[in-house]
C-alpha cells in the first residue's frame, strides 16, 4: 500500500510539495545565475577601469614621446651646425692671428693663407663637405656641373662635344648632395 500512495502521492497534480518543490529550484537557480551575473558584471566593471586607466597611460605616453621630438628636432634645429662651426673656430683663429702681425712680409702671408686655406678644407672635408672640380676634357654632368658657356676646346687638346673646357669655379657637395654645382665652360654637342 505504501507504494500505491507514493505512486498516486506522485501523479496528483494537486498535491503542494511536488509544486512547491520547482519553484524552489527555479528561484534558486535564478539567484544563483543573478549572483554569476553580479560577479560577472563586477569583473567587467573592473577590466573596464583598468582597461581606461591603460589607455590613459598610453595616451599620455604618447604625447610625452611627441613632446620629446618636437624638442629633439627643435634642437636639432638650433644647434645642427654646432659641430661644423667648431670645426671652422681654428680657421678663425689663423686668420684672427694672421691679421694681428702688422709688419708680415709678403712670403708670410702667403705661407699663413696657404695654411689657413689647408685648416679650411680639413674642416669642409671632416663634415662632408666635398668639392666637385671637374679636370678639361671631363664630360658634362648636368647633375654636378653648371654650364655658363660654350667655347672651342683649347688648341692640340683633343675633346670630345658636350665636355668640360675650364672650371670658372668649383661646386661643392655635402654628403653626396649638392650643395653648389661647378661652374664650367663646355664644348658645343
């Protein structure tokens, strides 16, 4: 009998511990699932921050880094030919002393020019600066050479057309850049 009880106990609709027994599990699990999703929501609101705190950071390290080049650049401006105009103080120098002999005779100033001169193109020489000083019978280059004129190529010298005649002033080149071009006379193409 005990089971026929149980049995009909189990497929009575109307009996209050079988309804009883759902809604506790439901609301169990709907307070189980609403605590996951209060942990979850905190965890989110944490990543969140600290997510907001990183792009600050970086955000402000960008524009320290910014900063910083446009110092860098702004010095580099400023005292980019630092190294070049030290490098040009010992020509000064030479000349300063040459001008302060007053009774120097011609030879002396002369050697004191030649060696002024020689100061001079070792500081060119030590910041890149190069001459472009093309030799007669050099053919033109419209890329180091400036063409002033045309003129016959001089008498017993063999010359090709479109060739260098005279150099009427030197270029000069900076780091493979030129900084003026030479000046020449070339034969007619």
């Amino acid at each position: 009998m005990n089971m026929s009880q149980e049995t009909s106990n189990e497929t009575t609709p109307n009996e209050p511990v079988e309804s009883e027994q759902p809604t506790n599990n439901a609301a169990e699990q709907e307070q189980a699932t609403t605590g996951d999703l209060d942990s979850q929501l905190q965890q989110l609101q944490q990543k969140l921050q600290q997510l907001q705190d990183d792009y600050l950071r970086a955000q402000a390290q960008v524009q320290n880094t910014r900063r910083r080049a446009e110092e860098d650049v702004a010095k580099a401006h400023k005292f980019g030919i630092e190294k070049f105009a030290e490098s040009l103080l010992p020509v000064l120098d030479s000349l300063q002393a040459g001008l302060a002999v007053s009774n120097a005779s011609a030879e002396q100033l002369r050697e004191g020019t030649e060696a002024t001169l020689k100061q001079l193109l070792d500081a060119l020489a030590r910041n890149q600066v190069v001459a472009i000083d093309p030799a007669v019978g050099d053919k033109f280059n419209p890329h180091h050479h400036q063409a002033i004129s045309v003129a016959e190529a001089p008498e017993g010298v063999e010359i090709g057309a479109n060739c260098v005649v005279a150099v009427m002033q030197q270029g000069y080149l900076i780091a493979d850049r030129v900084l003026r071009p030479a000046m020449v006379m070339v034969t007619a193409a």
